[in-house]
C-alpha cells in the first residue's frame, strides 16, 4: 500500500537517529517532521496532526514517557498512534510504555526494515480517516472513521463525499448536515485540530484523525435514519 | 563474557549501510555519507567527554555519553563499537578504564572503515 503523503512525526535528541528515520520514512514518500525533545514534540503533533509518532525515550528533561503522558491527556492528540523506538530493553520499560498508550516498541540499533515494517502496519490502520461532527443536539456529539473521496467548500457549507467503514456512500451535503442539526459542525482537520471549530474551512486538507469504531456505529446508524 | 560477545560482533556490519543506500533517493546516496559523516565528527568529542568524565570519576556521565554512543554506533552499523558502548553503560565500574580504552581502539578501526564506505559512494 502506498504511503505517500502520510505524515509521521518523530522526536530524539539525537540528531543521526532524526536524519537515519527521516530517510527510512521518506524512501516511501512519507512526510516526516523532526522534533529534538518533547515540548517540540508536543507543539508540533497539535500543529500537524501526523497519522503516527515515532518518539525515543531517554532524552534529557522530559523524556518519551512524559511525552506518552502529557499526549493522552490531549483530547486532540490522544488517539495517534505511537511507536517507540528505544535502546532500553528491558522489560519495565516496555510494559510502562504500552500502559502510557504506546501502540508498539521497536528496538534501537535502526534497522530499516523493521521500522518501515512496524510504520506501514500503524498507518495501514488508519485507512479510514474520521470526521467529527458537533451538533445542536448534544447527543449527536458523534465521530466516525470515514474515507473521504472527494470535499469542497463553498463559503461555509461543506460538501463532501465520504465512503462509510461498511462501503456505504454518503454525500455529506450542506442539506444532509441541516437535518442533522449540525449548526456547529466540526471538521477536525490537520490544521483545524488546533482550533477545533473550524466550519469546514480546512477541509481541503484531508487529514482526519482515526476514532473508533464503536462511535462509528451510532453515526452510521444517525447518518442512515436522518438522511 | 560481555566482552567476548563484543568481539563476536563486526567493526562494521556494511549490509546495514547497504540496506539505507537502497532506501536514499537523493543524488551519489548523500544522506548515508551525510550520517557517516556526521558519525565521524561527533564522536571522537563524544568519546573525549567520555575521557574526561572517567578522569573525574564521574559515573553517571561516562555511562550516559556509552548510552547516546551506542545508539549513534548501532545505527551505522558499527556493531561491535556498539557492543562496548552496551558494556560501558551496563558493566562494572571496574571495568570502565579498560573498556574505555578498547572504545578509543575500536573506534580507529569504525573510523578508517567508514572512510572506505564513503570513497565507494563518492
């Protein structure tokens, strides 16, 4: 599967392991962005929303379990994947950074084909992007992880093609999103992650972040009834 | 026994840097001689902090600098130099001076075989 144009975030202090994981990652078409400590980190996840995180644990300062930590209490950032990619094998620090969220652990030396390995599953998850929407009703207040095929913007109407988990079509239309009340619809996005309530001005960008799949449901089931 | 497990390894396990040529686009594979290069410019302060350190009997840091040495090492491919990097960080105190010195040693060999590396893709 091509993995061109997804996005990978990575954070060490050193600067041989950035350079050697940003030219594994961008052999696939990968965009990478480099972060040298956690805050950096942390800034540049809101800013960008990556599909996945590869980030080292021992640095100076803040180290990769504070990352762990400080990412999942972020509503915005907490459902990215991690990958861990440390020297530290031992088994305390395995089990610590699972329990903090991280989905896998991939041991230091780099090797390339390993990494590629272990990225390609992470972000081969998240074929399904999802889209959030923030309705008048709060019980409406639902995500789903939807493939988006095609999404324009007209003023602040947004009309968008999505392809459902269960490969159902949807046109999300700006007559579709009025029955649903969405008055505040929230298209979280790449860019509109870092202010949420974006009135589908950033829609363009495509780059949704997986939830899900038992929210899934009740808006496929919402989408279905009200349409 | 650490140290016999350190001699078993290669000063330089080429296959590694092969496997990153493959992957680099860029023109005469620049991001492999740009990380080798990088090896060889940083390490010898890296490994003077290292001396230093062990001059002041300061534990914490030799083991800190082995730590970040390793990683550095074992990225390239420098697998035995990354193996005594593993015993200087975990191994006996005692054992540091020694171990040190075996580093510097290695070091000289990593060095002269990366340069080979870098004329090939030159």
């Amino acid at each position: 599967m091509g993995l061109t144009g997804k996005t990978v975030l990575v954070i060490d202090d050193m600067s041989d392991v950035r350079k050697t994981v940003k030219l594994i990652l961008e052999s696939e078409g990968i965009i990478v962005f480099l972060a040298e400590n956690v805050d950096e980190g942390l800034a540049l996840a809101a800013s960008k929303t990556p599909h996945l995180i590869i980030t080292d644990l021992t640095m100076p300062e803040k180290d990769g379990f504070d990352f762990l930590k400080e990412k999942r209490k972020n509503e915005l950032l907490k459902n990215i994947p991690v990958i861990v990619l440390s020297g530290r094998n031992d088994k305390a620090s395995v089990t610590e950074a699972v329990a903090l969220g991280a989905s896998d652990y991939v041991l230091k030396p780099i090797r390339a084909g390993t990494l590629l390995q272990k990225a390609r599953k992470r972000l081969k998850d998240q074929s399904f992007l999802s889209l959030q929407f923030k309705t008048r009703r709060p019980e409406a207040e639902v995500s789903l992880p939807v493939e988006v095929l095609k999404a324009s913007e007209i003023g602040l109407q947004i009309e968008a093609s999505i392809k459902l988990a269960s490969d159902e079509t949807v046109e999300l239309s700006g007559e579709l999103l009025r029955k649903l009340d969405c008055g505040d619809v929230m298209i979280r996005t790449a860019k509109s992650l870092a202010n949420p309530v974006a009135q589908g001005r950033y829609l363009n960008d495509l780059n949704f972040v997986a939830i899900g799949e038992s929210i899934a449901k009740r808006i496929r089931k919402r989408l279905k009834d009200w349409k | 026994m650490t140290q016999n497990k350190a001699q078993k390894e290669a000063t330089l396990n080429v296959s590694v840097l092969d496997d990153l040529r493959k992957l680099d686009r860029s023109p005469r594979d620049s991001v492999v001689t740009e990380l080798l290069e990088a090896f060889l410019s940083e390490v010898p302060e890296m490994m003077r902090n290292m001396r230093s350190a062990l001059e002041a009997q300061n534990i914490f840091s030799i083991r800190k600098q082995a730590h970040a040495l390793k990683s550095n090492a074992g990225n390239l491919g420098a697998d035995r130099f990354a193996a005594i990097c593993q015993n200087i960080e975990k191994g006996p105190e005692a054992l540091l001076k020694n171990l040190i010195e075996e580093l510097e040693a290695e070091y000289r060999l990593v060095a002269e075989q990366m340069h080979q590396q870098m004329k090939k893709t030159a």
